[in-house]
C-alpha cells in the first residue's frame, strides 16, 4: 500500500481501467434513472441493477496488477479490489433479495435500486480512498443513500423512525469526522494518507492536536462500524430498516468503513502509538463485551444481530489494532466470513418477508426446523458461524483473529474475545434451540414461499459458508498472495 | 486413507441417514447400524492383523498414518494417526455407537433421520478427536462432538433437556476455547523456536518451555480435558446432561465422550508438558482421589436412578485422573482398562434404566423395588453390572480399579489408601441400586411388566461377554496399548518413578476366547 511515488505509473487510459468498477457503477446508476424515467419496471431496474454489478465485478479482472495512484485520491491496489469484490457480491445479493422484499409496494419501487447502487459506489470509493477527500465523498454518499434506503418502506412507523435516528446522528457524526480531518491537517498539512504517514514517521511525537484529530475520526469511524460507544442508533435501525436494506448497513456499509480505516490506521502506524492502542482497545473491549451482553436479552432476530454485530465489529478492530500486515489480513479474511454470514442470516429474514409484514421476531422461528428443514439449516449454519463453531468459515475467520492477537501479544484482548465469544454462544444457540424445538406450536408461521432467486443465493452462501470453513486454504491463500504480496 | 475413510463413512452415513428418513425410517436405522458395523468389523480387522505384526508403536511408528496438508498457510495438516491406544479407544467408539444405534431402534420415533445424522456425527468427532495428531485438527474435531450432541439431548432428551443441552455446550465450549488459546500459544512459541510454524504434536513435543510457562499452558489443556473426564470442581454439567439425555445419548456421553477428556490427558498433556506434569502430579492425585470419594457421596445419596449412575462416572473417572498422575506404566495401563471397562458397564448401566424408564415411565428409585420376580433376566443383568462397577473381581472394572491403585501405591501412598476408600463407597452405591429396585417388596403398577426383549438381551448380553471377557483375559487389550503407554511416559521423561516393570497380567489364565464383539 505504502509504495513509493516512483513505482507508481501514470497513465491516463490505464488510470481509468484502474477503477474501472467505479466507474461501472456510477454509469450504471445514471443509466437505471434514465431507463426509470421513460420505462418503469421493476424486474427490468432488478435485472440493470445486477448487471451493474456482474460488470463491475468481471471489470475487475482489467484493473491491472500494480497499484495505481489516480489523482492522488484514490488507489487502486489489490487490498482495495478484493474488497470491492466483496462490496460488489453483496451488493449483488442484495438486488437479489430486494426484488422479491419490495415487489409487492405499490409505486416507486424502481428507484431502490438505483440508490443502491449509489450506495455501494461510496463503499468502493471509500474501498479505494487514499485522501480524506474521497473518504469524506464515499462517506457522504454511502450516508445519504443509506437513509433513503432505511426509509424506504414509508408506510411503516418504524422505517420512518429509523431513518431519522440515523440521519440526525450520522450527520451529527460527518461533522465529527469532518473537524478531526481538519484538525489532522493543521497539524499536518496534509490530506493525502501518504503524506500523513510521511509526517507521522518524521514526527518525534505526535502533536495534540493530531491525537485529537485521530480521535474525532475514530469517532466518525466508530459510528459507522457501531462500536460502542457509538453504537446506540444500531439496535434500532437494524430493526426499522427493510431487512435488504438492514443487510447493506451490516455488509456493505460496515466493510468499507473497515477498509478505510485500517488504511488509515497503517498510514499513522497506530500500532507504535500507544494513545491510539489504548483508545481503540477500550473500544474493542467496551463493544465485545456490552455487544454480546445485550444481544442475550433481545427477542427480535435482527435486534439480536445488531447487537451481535456490535460485538463483531469489536472482534474486528482487535486485528486491527494488532496492524501490520497479519492484522489487515485478519481483517480481511474475517471480513469476508462475517460478510458472507451475515449477509445470509439478513438474506433469510428478507426472504420470508416482505414489505408489509416482517418475521424477525425470535418466536416466528419457532419450530421451524421441522416445516422447512432446508431454510432452519441454512439459519443454523450462519448462527452457528457467527458462533464460531468449526465446520463454519466463522471459525476460521476468529482463528484468524486470535491468531493475529497472540502474535502481537494483544493478551487482554485474546482473552475478552474468548470470553465474549462464550457469551455470545447463548444467544445464537437459544434462537437454534427455538428452531429445533419439536414441540410443535399450533400458530403456524405463515411464511410465505421462499423466491427462487433468494433461495439460490442463500444456498450459495450456505455452501460457502461450509466451504471455507472445512477447505479454508483457497481463500486463505488467494487472501495472502493476490493481496499481500504486493504490500 | 483407512483412517480417513472411517472418519468419512460415518459422516457420509449420517447425510444418508437423514435423507432416507423421508421415504423409510428402518432404512434409516440400517443405515447407521451398518456404517457402525463397518467400522467396528474394520478396526477388529486392523486389530487383528496387529497380533502379527509385533510393533504396535509409540510416537514416530504408527500402525497407520494419514497425513495431507489442509490450510497450508498456517501449517495446518490433516493428520491422523493410529498407535494401540487410539486402536483401543476406536474399538470401543464403534462398538457402543453400534449398540447406541440398536438402543435407540424403537425409542426413538420423533425425526428420526436427523436423530441417527447427529448420533453418527458424534461418532465421526470423537473418531476424530483418537486419530488426530495435529493440534488444530484435534480441536476441530473435539469442537465437532459438541454440535450434534447439543442437539441429541436438546432434541429427544426428557424433562429438563434444554437447560441439560445449554450447560453442557457451555461448559465444553468455554473450556474448549481456553485449550486452543493454549494450542495457539504453543504453536508460536514453537515457530518462534525453530522457525517451523506447525500444529504437528510429534513436533510440538520438542517445545523448550520455561516451567512457568509450560504450566500456563497446560492449564488451559487440563481445564478442558478436567470439565471432559469430569473431575470434581468441573463436573457439574455432567449429571444434568447425563440425566436428561436419551439412552444411547447417555451411552456415547459416558462410554465416550468423557473418554476424550482421559485420551486427551496421555495423548497430549504427558508428553507436551513433562515437567509441568511431574510438578501438577499430586495435585492431580488429589483431585482424582476426591473426585472418587465426592462422586460417589453424591451417586449414593441420589433419588433418581438415572442421575445416581451418572454420578458413579464421576467417582470411576476419578480412577482415571488418578491413574494418569500416578505417572507410570502399571497405573496408566490400568487408566487403559478402565476407559473401556466404564464404558461398557457404565453403557450397559444406561441402557437398563432407559429400559426401565421406557417401561415404568419414572426414574425416580422409590418407586420401584421387587423387580427381581417379576423381570428377572433384566434383574441378573443389572445384578452383574452392579457388581461391576463395584469392582468386583472377574470383570473388567476390578482389573482397572487395581492396576490403577497398585501403580499409584508406587507413587504415593497416601492417595492410593485415599482412592481405596471409594471402592467401599463403590459398593454402597452399587447395592444401592440393586437393592432399591430389585429386591424388596413390589411397588405399585409393576404389574404388567415385561422382561428383555431379544434385542435388549443380544445387546446386554454382548456387553455381559465382554466385561467378563476383559475381568478374566484383559491380556490383548493390555498388549495392545502396553507400547504407547510406555511411549508415552518414556517420551517424556516421567518414568524414572521406579517399578515400571511389565505389567502384571492378571488372572491371565482363565482365558476364555471370544472372538465375536469385540
């Protein structure tokens, strides 16, 4: 990530390749509106929609090896690239499952997807960002396409409610965020994260106001990512937001942030700062533990994965914290499982719901296992994933993690994780237990037939979930070498 | 690959058990029974082929070996490995999953494809769990028992079976974690060492640990394989979990599962950690000593029947501890005998009071007695797995119970009087059982009660052969793991404890041959 300016080529055509998936999807939103305007039709905006991302996705292939510096704002290297990989996947899956979510609202449904792609074009040019000028701009429009997203059932109280809460607090935080980065660049003069990491290794100790600086973008980060204790919006819009829309929060929105700042965090070498380590261990510490406290007093599914994901994201940042290139591979294969899970555990509450009515409540999984096996069983491997129970590529993902936190002798952390992660069994093991119950309730849950497309993806996903979790060698190795090489 | 397949026959009959259940739940039930039967006829066959061969092996020879790179970029492989104790302990797997499958021929009705998938694929874990050699793999696998045994008990258990089902996931799993913090820790101290990054146990073993540290780590082993055994300040999932469980799942739950915590202590603790051993040794002792004397306290003051022979694992799986702390040949040996002997008289213990419970529909021990007139084949059974478990000379237990005190007498004298003590309880509890159901005056509704069926009887009697079988002529299954034990105390320079002579064979001349079973 860190080459020296010499090694980076300059060249107009291939500066555009280079982020030829930003591009995709930018044309591709302005295409769908386009098409909107002269043609509404829903499978038509689903179908554009996917096609977006399939290009992107294969459009990635021409990137080219070498990481390319575009404008000094963005760079696209291979780090950057497997993530939009990722951001792209989902953003597929969640065409996917949106289609058969919002079919049935009644007008205006076509527009979904084309602020979802607006959305997942910030995730990668966040994914991408190497200047707080496309932090701030892929933040914003992830932000701002995201409210729209929450708020898109309008019909619903909760959906409204949802959407205010975050738009106050998420504006409230880009403000935050906003000030941190001018502070850093008082103390720098630089906007750019190779500069910034050119001063900080030059600097004999870093001034105040760059800690404070680094302290408010943690904040904003924070947000983002829901660590405690900046995670109060998220119980509450996990729930509101229509579940492919509470999916995209978790997936894509969480995952770019997470790229962005552990670019950042390698650009001020925040391992060798001990005020930032112990911020950001307290925050680590803070979100795993209250994460998974308060997920074992939820009764609602999505409430109970919000505050899991609190604790998630809290496993995350202790690889993070641990830096160098075996945390930021941690991160990245952690990233990828928990992307992957939690994309399936929302995939499955969007696919037996619609606009109208959700089934989020633990108690409408009641005995499931025994009228639709397939769906209970998917279900309990990503619970059992989330859990971290081997045979998942959840365990793989937190060996990763431990690993990573022994290495660096990051004890305290090592043992909360483990600690937390045994809290966290009891509640994804109740909402299994509830599943698997055989005594049969007489109220039927009136699931409604599971789509063809949603059922195909959630079988994928499922599968990779095995998949990686038995023969994580493929991944782990295409992780180190088509990454990490080029570090 | 032989070692793989049986891993592989077990999962894969378990998919094909689940599937077939949607068309025909007997081809469920012969499904299971036949990759069961596979197996066991498989390893008999191995065993057998052994007797030729002289060298059943310490580490570095192995009868056979599977070795395949699995997550490279971790050092990472999938390495099985088979020696006389793993050979012993696969045996006696796959002969209780047989009978566990045969127990629950007619008792389980309700899902039952999914009833038999779980069953063979805690099977497959703890097979699993005897074959692995790589660290990693082993805990993968000792996470792999866990799963589906949460839902055997959570699923077809009785009364109180969801918070039985909880409690023992979480202490498993809380204890699990710290192993493989423990495993993990290892791994970099050793790839710091030498520059090789593995989870290979053999390689492991060469780990130059400072004594602090090494016994940092071995805690973080000895908690899982303690919460496992189950040894006094840990066992308290057990009982519920035990209680609560279907038969064939209380069956596998002592007959195996706890043997995984006594296998994992000889396969990994001894050698990894030599000199942490020899300090922990009487503190292990002791805690085996009173996990005898507690357990079987608690086994006698029991009401329900089902709970009092669960707690008799804690009192005979304190010989276990005991044994293995004595640290030398004759007690480890014994520890050999003992795995085997409990599992099957525990196993048959089991299956005669889920028999009892199927018919009278209580466990509750005051609400029987007088059983003797009117069941008399159960009432003989019971009166010879009583005695059993009290030790009595002539099965199996008796010849366990005494190697394991004649080789800590060598040790310390003091825990083997202490230890010694338990066989009296061991005789309280045992008459107990046989006193307050089967003799006394007939309680209520016992009127139409009818005795063993002929599958009842086949698998009993089975179990009967075999525990007199290994009371009268335990030679084979002494010889069998005679060299890894000694391997293992040899490797790690523990068994300077004078008196490691040969074992003596005990009662080796009144042998009589059955080839069938075992």
């Amino acid at each position: 990530m860190r080459k020296p300016e010499s090694v980076l080529k300059f060249r107009r055509v291939n500066d555009l390749l280079s982020i030829a998936p930003v591009l995709i999807l930018a044309g591709f939103s302005i295409l769908v509106l386009l098409v909107i305007a002269f043609y509404r039709n829903f499978i038509l905006s689903t179908i554009l929609a996917a096609t977006a991302f399939i290009l992107a996705t294969i459009s990635i292939l021409f990137t080219g090896k070498p990481p390319a510096l575009v404008n000094h704002i963005l760079i696209a290297d291979r780090f950057g690239m497997f993530f939009i990989l990722l951001i792209l996947l989902s953003g597929l899956v969640i065409t996917i499952l949106s289609h058969s979510y919002l079919r049935g609202l009644e007008k205006r449904k076509e527009e979904y997807h084309v602020i979802l792609i607006l959305g997942s074009l910030g995730g990668t040019i966040l994914a991408l960002s190497n200047h707080f000028i496309s932090f701030f701009i892929g933040l914003e429009l992830l932000s701002i396409s995201i409210y729209i997203l929450i708020s898109y059932t309008r019909d619903r109280q909760d959906s409204i409610e949802a959407a205010i809460k975050y738009l106050l607090l998420a504006g409230v935080t880009s403000a935050i965020l906003l000030m941190g980065m001018a502070l850093i660049y008082a103390a720098t003069g630089e906007m750019g994260f190779s500069g910034i990491a050119g001063y900080v290794s030059e600097a004999e100790n870093l001034s105040i106001l760059f800690s404070a600086g680094f302290g408010l973008i943690i904040t904003g980060v924070g947000f983002k990512m829901a660590l405690v204790p900046f995670h109060l919006w998220t119980p509450d819009v996990y729930e509101g937001a229509p579940a492919p829309t509470t999916a995209f929060i978790a997936t894509i929105s969480k995952a770019s942030v997470v790229v962005i700042f552990v670019r950042l965090y390698l650009a001020v070498n925040g391992a060798e700062q001990e005020v930032i380590v112990y911020i950001l261990s307290g925050i680590a510490f803070l979100s795993m533990m209250a994460g998974n406290l308060l997920a074992l007093l939820q009764t609602d599914l999505k409430r109970l994965l919000a505050y899991s994901s609190i604790a998630h994201l809290g496993y995350i940042l202790v690889a993070v914290i641990a830096g160098k290139d075996s945390g930021a591979e941690a991160v990245t294969f952690y990233l990828v499982a928990y992307v992957l899970t939690i994309l399936g555990a929302f995939g499955i509450v969007s696919v037996v719901s619609d606009h109208d009515r959700e089934f989020s409540a633990i108690e409408d999984y009641q005995s499931l296992f025994w009228k639709d096996p397939l769906l209970a069983t998917a279900l309990s491997v990503i619970l059992l994933s989330l859990a971290g129970i081997p045979l998942t590529v959840g365990f793989i993902g937190k060996y990763y993690l431990l690993f990573t936190g022994i290495e660096n002798d990051l004890w305290f952390l090592v043992i909360t994780l483990v600690i937390s992660s045994v809290i966290g069994l009891f509640y994804y093991v109740r909402v299994i237990a509830k599943m698997f119950d055989p005594v049969s309730t007489d109220r039927i849950t009136p699931f409604r037939k599971i789509p063809v497309g949603g059922g195909i993806a959630l079988f994928v996903i499922t599968a990779l979930i095995i998949l990686y979790g038995t023969y994580p060698a493929w991944l782990a190795d295409f992780i180190q070498t088509m990454i990490f090489s080029g570090f | 690959m032989t070692l793989l397949t049986l891993i592989g026959i077990l999962m894969i009959g378990g998919f094909l058990a689940w599937l077939s259940a949607r068309w025909n739940t007997s081809l469920t039930r012969w499904i299971s029974l036949m990759a069961c039967g596979i197996n066991l006829i498989w390893t008999l066959f191995i065993w057998f082929g052994q007797h030729s061969v002289p060298a059943i092996s310490a580490h570095g020879q192995w009868i056979l070996e599977y070795r395949q790179p699995w997550i490279e970029r971790f050092g990472i492989q999938f390495y099985l490995a088979l020696d006389g104790l793993s050979l012993l302990m696969l045996m006696l797997t796959f002969f209780l999953g047989f009978i566990s499958v045969l127990v629950s021929w007619h008792q389980i009705r309700r899902h039952a494809g999914f009833y038999y998938f779980n069953l063979l694929w805690i099977l497959a874990g703890i097979t699993g769990v005897f074959l692995a050699l790589d660290l990693f793999l082993f805990y993968f696998f000792w996470e792999i028992m866990l799963i589906p045994m949460y839902f055997l008990i959570g699923i077809w258990g009785y009364e109180k079976r969801l918070y039985a089902a909880y409690k023992f996931f979480l202490f498993t799993q809380a204890s699990g974690l710290l192993m493989f913090l423990s495993i993990l820790s290892l791994y970099f101290i050793h790839g710091a060492q030498t520059g090789v990054y593995t989870f290979d146990l053999t390689e492991l073993m060469e780990t130059s640990l400072s004594s602090s540290l090494s016994l940092f780590l071995m805690a973080g082993f000895l908690i899982a394989f303690l919460v496992k055994l189950p040894a006094v300040p840990f066992h308290n999932w057990l009982p519920d979990a035990h209680t609560e469980a279907p038969t064939a799942g209380s069956v596998i739950l002592a007959g195996l599962l706890l043997k995984t915590g006594a296998y994992g202590l000889l396969r990994f603790v001894l050698p990894l950690f030599p000199e942490a051993v020899l300090e922990f040794a009487p503190w292990g002792m002791f805690l085996g000593a009173i996990s005898i004397l507690y357990g079987a306290k608690l086994a006698f003051s029991q009401t329900d029947l089902k709970r009092l022979v669960a707690y008799t694992s804690v009192s005979h799986m304190g010989f276990v501890l005991l044994g293995v702390f004595a640290l030398n040949q004759v007690a480890v040996q014994g520890v050999v005998i003992q795995m085997i002997a409990h599992g099957i008289s525990t196993g048959a213990l089991f299956i005669l009071v889920g028999s009892l419970q199927e018919r009278v529909h209580t466990r509750e021990i005051s609400a029987f007695g007088g059983l003797w007139t009117k069941v008399p084949v159960m009432g003989s059974i019971a009166l010879i797995f009583a005695m059993a478990s009290l030790g009595l000379p002539g099965m199996g237990n008796f010849i366990a119970e005494f190697l394991i005190l004649a080789g800590t007498f060598q040790s310390s004298v003091f825990f083997s009087v202490m230890a010694a003590v338990g066989l009296i309880a061991a005789t309280l509890y045992s008459l107990r059982i046989f006193q307050q159901v089967f003799q006394g005056s007939p309680s209520l509704r016992m009127e139409t009660l009818s005795d063993l069926n002929l599958r009842e009887m086949f698998i009993l009697g089975i179990m009967v052969i075999l525990i007199f079988w290994l009371g009268l002529y335990p030679r084979p299954a002494l010889d069998t793991s005679q060299k890894t034990i000694h391997g293992l105390l040899q490797r790690s320079e523990i068994s300077a404890i004078p008196g490691e002579d040969p074992p003596d064979h005990a009662e080796a001349g009144v042998g009589i041959k059955i080839q069938e079973g075992e």
